[in-house]
C-alpha cells in the first residue's frame, strides 16, 4: 500500500524516486498484493452465492495482472478476438473465458467458435449469424434491460441510448432464432454502465433482468455484468461491496428457487479489481502562468491516461517528491500537441488543484490507474508508451518494457 516516508511517496514500500531512477519516467506501477487484495474483497462480499467472477480483460491485459488473477481463480470476460487469443496464451482454459462481442464479425465469431470459447451475442443479427454456424450449439445473450448508469454518459451500456445488447422486450423474436438453429440458450447477460458506487443501480437492472431470464426453461447462469466502480476523489464513498452482495445473493437465491433449480451467477469486475492498484509516475518538465492558471507540465499525456481528457474523470495526484509543504493551486498538463491534453479537468472544463509547489524535475504520481489506464494508451504525436512495472513482496519486476521509436515504426513496410 501507499506510504510517505521522510516527505517521500512510497509505492509498495518502494520510493517512488527509487523506481523512476531504475525505470524511467513515465511509468505505470502496479501493487500485486493490491490486486489480490482486491480479489478477496469480491470473494468474501459474494460469498452467500459464490459466483464466477470473469475479468474485465479491456481494463487491463497485461499478462502479468492476467496471471495473478489466474491464480485468483477468476475467469475471463473477453471483447475481442485478440483478448481471447491473449488469455489463452496466459493460461487460461476456453471454458473459463466468455466472448461478449460489440458488433461482432462473423470472422470473430468463428474465431472463438474454433477455440472452443463461448460466445455472449448482443443482437438479434449476431445470433443469427451464429446460428447458421453452429446449429444446435448452446448460447448466451445480453439483454439491455432498459436501465442505464455510470460516471460519464460515455460509459452507460444500457437504455434506449445505448448499442450495447437486444433490446427486453425483443422476447419473441429471440425465441425465433432460436427455434430456427435449434440453439439452446444457456445465459442470460445484462451490462448497464462502469463506475456506479450505488447499490440501487445494480439491484433495479438485476430485477429486470431476473424478469426477462424467467422464461427460458434451459438456462445454466445468469450474468449480471460488472461496473463495479471505486472511488477517485477524496471523500467519495466506495461503494458498499459487502452489501450489494449480500443483497443480490438473496434475490438470486429466490429467483432459483422459482426458476426451480439452481443457477450459477456470473459477475463481470474490471475496475475494482485492479483500479486501485496502478500509479503512473510522471516528472515534471515545465511550468508557465497565465493569468488564469499555473500549468505544470509533464513528460505524459492523454496518451498515457486518457480518461480525464475522454470523461472529465478525476484522478489524484500528489508530489511524490515532496508530498506534503506548501501547497499551490496548478492545473496538470501533458506534453501533447493539443489544447485538450490537460489531467486536472472535469466534465465542464480545467481544474485547479493544489499540490505541493511543485519544480521542474518533480515526480507526480496520478492514483487509481490500474484501470483504462495503459490499455487507453494510443503512440499519438509518435509518443512511446510508458514501460510497466509490478511490485509483489520486496521484488519489482518489469512486465512491459518502455516503447522505442523502432516499436512507433515496426509496421511501416516502406521503411524496412
């Protein structure tokens, strides 16, 4: 866990200074023992129905995390082809992975065909390609079941808004397809947003999506999906774990005993798993003044972490170097050619924080990205993708080295 020691961050009972020294800036630094932490947490909250929890892999896929979380015993929740392929390779048995697809091709979907993975289909048109595949095969369906939430309207999967998922009310035409590839549908799936730290959310999609699985007589599991959220800002209550699966353990249990046997539930966590897990290390390189603001910039950008830019999403970040002192109210900024390459932003625009005042040549350490950090990371303005780092016990172990400008230009055929 995170601790100062002589005004200094540490990270795992690493200086943070220590590491960027051996390492390098920017660089994302992981906590093992955070992630598995994090995993019994969702063990013993769910403990009453002890469901399959699959990983988020687009939170997160570096093999390393994926292989703490085999260990764990999680199974996968995969989006792509490639995820699939990934974990795979990790490790993982098909049978402990499940496809949920957007938009999925018919080439994606023989992909996990072929690798014995099943697949989870979010229209009417994906199951009926599937079907004229795979005739008689067992399948899962995600129903968007008309609720919807998140922290960012970018993030809501469900609604009338949203493309995520056929539609509750598509029952007929569901067991249409069905009948006509002599599909036996074994899952129901539901994914209604990401971050909610509200119980109510969860247990009002849960209600309607018990109601739409009640008429299915072959089902094997029901997924709730995930969404799961955690808490950024000072202050900010997490949500309460213990209770909501205390909560969706009981309605579960009643559900089975009308459904008439027993079911398995899935739950689908990414950010809480590994969120509070990451740090990303930045120095500081520069700092100007307008009238309006002081902007402290650094050698990262939106390119490293792009949920501020992307959803206004609020991170912490604290002088590593110095973590407390007198304080000076800046605003964060990239080393991206754009006006929007700001950290410290919200939904509406810049964000002043205060800091410890900060110099050139200053660590920072923005908290709370072991989630959609690295795996949003993009080589735009043809900058490297920071290098990765895992600290488990006294060991720190790089797990994904920085990019070199051979890496930005590999795939260049006229430069061969």
């Amino acid at each position: 866990m995170n601790t100062v020691h002589e005004n200094r961050l540490l990270l795992g009972g690493h200086d943070a200074q220590a590491l960027v020294k051996a390492h390098g800036t920017p660089l994302y630094v992981y906590e093992a023992e955070v992630i598995r932490g994090q995993c019994r947490l969702l063990r013993d909250s769910f403990a009453d129905v002890a469901p399959e929890f699959h990983f988020a892999v687009k939170s997160n896929f570096n093999p390393a995390i994926l292989g703490i979380l085999r260990e764990e015993g999680l199974n996968i929740d995969a989006v792509s082809p490639f995820e699939v392929r990934l974990c795979l390779a990790v490790g993982f048995a098909p049978e402990q992975i499940l496809y949920t697809g957007n938009n999925a091709s018919e080439a994606d979907l023989r992909y996990c065909l072929e690798q014995g993975v099943a697949v989870n289909l979010g229209s009417l048109g994906e199951l009926e390609r599937y079907g004229e595949m795979n005739p008689g095969g067992s399948v899962s369906l995600r129903i968007n079941p008309d609720v919807g939430a998140g922290h960012h309207h970018h993030v809501i999967t469900g609604g009338p808004h949203s493309k995520f998922g056929i539609y509750h009310t598509e029952h007929e035409a569901i067991l249409a397809r069905l009948a006509r590839h002599n599909l036996r549908l074994v899952g129901i799936h539901s994914h209604i947003g990401t971050g909610i730290l509200e119980t109510a959310d969860m247990l009002r999609a849960m209600e309607i999506i018990l109601r739409t699985a009640a008429p299915f007589d072959d089902l094997e599991f029901i997924n709730f999906g995930g969404g799961l959220g955690i808490p950024y800002r000072p202050g900010e209550q997490p949500l309460p774990i213990a209770e909501l699966g205390r909560e969706m353990a009981r309605r579960f249990r009643e559900f089975c005993g009308v459904y008439g046997r027993p079911l398995r539930m899935k739950l689908e966590p990414g950010r809480i798993v590994v969120g509070p897990a990451g740090t990303l290390l930045v120095q500081v390189t520069n700092i100007q003044s307008t009238p309006a603001h002081t902007f402290v910039g650094t050698d990262s950008g939106f390119n490293h972490l792009v949920r501020p830019a992307l959803y206004g999403a609020y991170h912490e970040v604290l002088n590593a170097t110095r973590v407390e002192g007198v304080q000076q109210s800046v605003v964060v900024a990239g080393n991206l050619c754009e006006s929007g390459d700001v950290f410290t932003q919200n939904k509406v625009g810049l964000e002043d924080r205060l800091l410890t005042t900060p110099r050139v040549g200053d660590l920072l350490a923005f908290r709370d990205t072991g989630a959609y950090g690295m795996s949003q990371s993009s080589q735009y303005n043809l900058r490297p993708r920071p290098a990765e780092i895992m600290l488990e016990g006294g060991d720190v172990r790089l797990i994904r080295r920085r990019e070199s400008f051979e890496d930005l230009i590999r795939n260049f055929p006229d430069l061969d």
